[in-house]
C-alpha cells in the first residue's frame, strides 16, 4: 500500500448551522411601540406551529396578560372589503403613512385579519383579538405579514383619542416583552 491509500477519508463536514435569527431587544421592542419601524420584531411570531402557539398564548394568559376566557375563533362571516376601506381607522391610517408601499402592505395585513376577525372595527379590537388573527393566520397558512400587522394595529390605536387605545398599547408592550423572554434564538 502507498501511504496516500493507508490515509483515512477525510470526514465530511457538517452542514453549518443557519445563523440565530435576530430578536428585538426590550428597548428596541419599546422604540417600536413609540413608532420606530423595527421588521425584526415579526420574528417573536416566525413560523410557529399552532401548537407551539398555542401552548405561548397559555403561558400569556397564567400570566395574566389575555383574558381568561380567550378562545379560538370557530366561525366566521366574511364581510365586504369596501366595508374595511369606508372604517375611519383606515381613512386615518391612508392619512398616517407617507410611503405607498407601506400603507399598502400595512393595510392588505389589516384587511386579512379584519376579514378573520369577522368585520371587527380594528380600532376596537383587544389584544386578545389581535392574537385570535395571529392564530388563524397559522391555522389557515393565510400569508399575513406579522410585521405589517403589527404595526398597523399599534397606529390604529395610537391614533385613537379614547382610552382604548391607550390601554391595548400598554397591553401588546408587555404581551411583547413576555414573550420576547419566552422566545429562543
């Protein structure tokens, strides 16, 4: 034997590992809540199956930050779109934002979920609301930007003069900030 044939095979390596996604610090969490845009905080919510979401949303309600008596939406009716369009949130919302493609992305988002919500005014949705839209979007694969979302809820109610909106902010912060500490890398 030559000594290149007494060599082992090298071994092949192993694939690398795809790199930890990024997840939005607290403080970068409380900058989105003041309106700073921050597309990494969709990645609280990537791709979880609805067991996994749903196993979230009980550790949110032990506690304490979702009702109770939270529930999965079971039936739905499907509402006109030019119901969503003619809601003075939305109106608001056409008026907020200075970029096109944002407005219509943030809007398509809303849409989706005010449709899953059942015609639902946003402006009078709950936290709990928010994450029955979350559920089905994984449940029914529906393609919903989580970012867009998000944001668009958040200036739905920060727009709003009521103190409805005011306390739903509070909630999502602190929904957010749960579970940013229960999310791994």
């Amino acid at each position: 034997m030559t000594p290149e044939q007494e060599q082992p095979e090298p071994q092949k390596a192993a694939p690398p590992k795809p790199p930890a996604r990024e997840l939005p610090s607290p403080e970068q969490i409380g900058e989105w809540m003041a309106g700073a845009d921050l597309p990494i905080l969709a990645h609280l919510f990537d791709k979880p199956s609805l067991k996994l979401f749903d196993a979230l949303v009980m550790q949110i309600r032990k506690e304490e930050l979702l009702p109770q008596h939270w529930q999965v939406i079971s039936t739905r009716a499907i509402p006109d779109s030019l119901d969503f369009y003619q809601l003075g949130e939305v109106r608001r919302l056409r008026a907020t934002y200075q970029d096109g493609k944002v407005l219509q992305d943030r809007l398509a988002a809303l849409e989706v979920a005010w449709r899953e919500l059942g015609g639902k005014q946003p402006a009078l949705w709950s936290v709990a609301d928010l994450f029955a839209a979350l559920r089905r979007n994984i449940e029914h694969d529906l393609g919903i930007d989580v970012h867009d979302l998000l944001s668009a809820i958040r200036d739905v109610w920060a727009g709003m003069t009521l103190p409805h909106g005011r306390t739903q902010l509070d909630n999502l912060w602190a929904v957010l900030l749960f579970v940013r500490s229960k999310t791994k890398k």
